[in-house]
C-alpha cells in the first residue's frame, strides 16, 4: 500500500532505554522532558489526524489535542482523533469522547455499541480494524498526514503492514525493566525469525538527556543511500563512511 492508497504516516513514541513504552502492568510512563513534548506538540500540529489504540485510551485516557500553549504558536485547526476500537470499548468518560475535537472511531462489524452524535464512527473489518482499510477511507474524507502514536499492538499493526513513511523514537535515559512492562512493539510472534520491519536509521538528535532516532523503512525511496554513519569503535572515535 503506498501514500496514493493512504495519508503519509508519521509514528512517534518515547520509549525507556530497554526499549518499555509504560511501566509494569502497562501504567503510563512520562518519559518525555519539557522539549521532547514540545516536540510531540510540533508534530500534532503539523498533522490532519491522531491515531492511537483503545488500549492506550484504556490505560492512558489521551486528550489527543494540540496544547499550542506549548509551541508559543496560535491556535489553529485541531487534527482529527481517531481511535482503533473493534467491538466498541472506549470508556464513556474518556476524554476522546468529549465532542471538543473531531473524532473518528474505528470499528468492526462486531461493534453493537453506539457513540455520542458528535462522534464519527467508520467501520472497517470483521474481526479487527483492518488498518489499510481505514487507513483508505480517512484518506477518501481528506486526510493527508496521519501521526499514529500508540500503544504497542497498535505499532506491531503498522510496522508489520509497513503502513508508515517514518518513524521517530525518544529514548529516555532510564531502563524501566521488569517482565509485564510493555515493550515498544506488541503483536504476535513471527512465524520465523525474521524482523516484522525493516528500517533505515536516518537521524540520531540528542534531545532532553535522551535521543530522538528517526527511522524509515528500508528500501523506502526516502532512505538515505549511505548509513548514517560509520561504526563506533571502543574508544568513542567513528570510522569514516
Ligand atoms: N510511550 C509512548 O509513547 C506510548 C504511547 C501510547 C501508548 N503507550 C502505552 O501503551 C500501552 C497501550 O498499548 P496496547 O498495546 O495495550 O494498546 P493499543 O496498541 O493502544 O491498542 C490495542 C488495541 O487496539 C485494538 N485493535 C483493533 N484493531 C487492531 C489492529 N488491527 N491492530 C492492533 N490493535 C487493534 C485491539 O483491541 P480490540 O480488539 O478491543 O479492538 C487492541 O487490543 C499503555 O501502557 C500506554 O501507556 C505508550
């Protein structure tokens, strides 16, 4: 599936430096500092929707808006929420569903549930959200730029589907450990070994005491020809490329 079928999609997420979205039992872990969560407010305001799972929604409650506060920028067009819901199990209460922002909820033919009148329900596959499907239809309604920010089934989706054009990752400068601590990317396993995606590391920038790595998936016609750089050696010194 390439841009033409679907918007261009941006994935974005703050992992721990063990590679942990959230800590043990999935409870939210703020691993931004102050810049990387300028940062995520850059990216949300330069997009047309915002995506994520309703297990995020479950565990995190997002508000999923732009803070422009946060960005010293005027207050402009507030991008699209959409939520991955197959049989209908965002809360009543959450914060997606309070009518102030444009809401999309992506469901399947198993969903009875109704949503209030100022959400938009799009229903896309019979078990699970088939993600192309609707991945097609949000850009049939006008949607160009899509960022996908969670959690990680939601990631495993589509970084499996290869349904993105770039990926950035803050890496915080803390290891939360542990064995129910959710990893960056969920999912099942892989009949094989093999890795579900691919990707070409194209910019490593320091950022909060962490790292913002930005990836692309191989063989993508933005992939950059030469690796970023050369090996590292023991001592700290790169080889030249
Ligand atoms: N650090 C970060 O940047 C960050 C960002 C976001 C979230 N998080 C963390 O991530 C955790 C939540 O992640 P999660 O993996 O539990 O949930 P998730 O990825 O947010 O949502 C997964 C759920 O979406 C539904 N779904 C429907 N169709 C799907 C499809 N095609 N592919 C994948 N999922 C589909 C499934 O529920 P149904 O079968 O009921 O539809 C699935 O259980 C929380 O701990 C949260 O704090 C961290």
């Amino acid at each position: 599936m390439t841009t033409t079928d679907r918007p261009e999609v941006l994935v974005n997420c703050a992992v721990s430096a063990d590679g942990r979205l959230a800590y043990a039992g999935g409870r939210q872990a703020k691993l931004s500092g102050p810049n990387d969560l300028a940062r995520v407010q850059w990216l949300r305001a330069d997009v047309d929707g915002i995506l994520v799972g309703v297990g995020t929604v479950v565990a995190d409650d997002p508000s999923l808006r732009v803070h422009w506060e946060r960005i010293d920028r005027p207050k402009g067009r507030s991008p699209t929420r959409v939520i991955v819901d197959s049989v209908g199990r965002t809360p009543p209460g959450a914060r997606v569903l309070d009518g102030s922002t444009p809401t999309v909820v992506a469901v399947t033919d198993r969903c009875t549930r109704t949503f209030p009148p100022q959400v938009e329900v799009i229903r896309a596959g019979s078990d699970r959200v088939e993600l192309a499907q609707l991945f097609a239809e949000l850009k049939h309604r006008g949607m160009r730029k899509l960022l996908v920010e969670g959690g990680g089934e939601i990631l495993a989706s589509v970084l499996a589907g290869g349904l993105f054009d770039r990926m950035t990752v803050f890496v915080a400068p803390t290891v939360i450990g542990g064995s129910t601590a959710p990893s960056m990317v969920r999912g099942p396993d892989l009949p094989e070994s093999r890795p579900s995606a691919p990707l070409v590391l194209v910019t490593s920038e320091p950022l909060d005491d962490g790292v913002v790595l930005t990836y692309v998936p191989a063989g993508s016609p933005n992939a950059p020809a030469r690796p970023l750089s050369g090996p590292t050696h023991p001592d700290g010194s790169r080889a030249e490329p």
